[in-house]
C-alpha cells in the first residue's frame, strides 16, 4: 500500500493535466477540422492572419480554398481559416 501512496500524487497530476489540457486541445482540432470539412462556397470567413473573405471555390485535392476579397482572389488552405473569428462573422447580430 505505501508503494502506491508514492506514485499517487503523480497520477492525480497527470489525470488532472489530461482533463484540463489534452482533452479540450483535442476537442478543439476535431472542431476545427469539421468547420474546414463543412466549408462551402458563399460562406463568409476571416483567415487567422485577420484577412476577410468570400469563399469561391473549394478544391478537395489539396484541401484548399479560393478566397475572393477587395483586392482579388487569394488562395488558401483550408487549415489557415479561422473558425471562431467565422463563425463570429455569420452570428446573427444582437439588438
């Protein structure tokens, strides 16, 4: 029984740092991954680097995504959209 007792502080530190810190990181990729599968043409995005944009076309090849913008069509990976400053973007607006 005093073997355990040793070990057990470690286990509660790792069972702790996995329900606060690895669980809600691997929620959040699973979330973001299913936003960049669900993207379709019109949607309105923000990248992570703050550009806004109208999706125009979406390739399956190289999971990418064409952005039209004031300044012209950029293209984007699928990865570099952000999911909580787009879905900010299409909220409904409050009054």
């Amino acid at each position: 029984m005093g073997d355990i007792g040793q070990f057990l502080p470690m286990i509660l530190i790792f069972v702790v740092a996995y329900f606060f810190m690895i669980r809600p990181q691997m929620k959040r990729q699973k979330d973001e991954k299913k936003f960049a599968a669900e993207l379709k043409r019109g949607d309105r995005v923000i990248t992570k680097s703050g550009l806004h944009g109208k999706v125009v076309d979406l390739n399956d090849k190289d999971f990418s995504c064409i952005l039209e913008t004031m300044a012209g069509k950029l293209k984007f990976d699928r990865s570099a959209i952000s999911m909580e400053m787009s879905k900010k973007l299409s909220a409904p607006e409050k009054k």
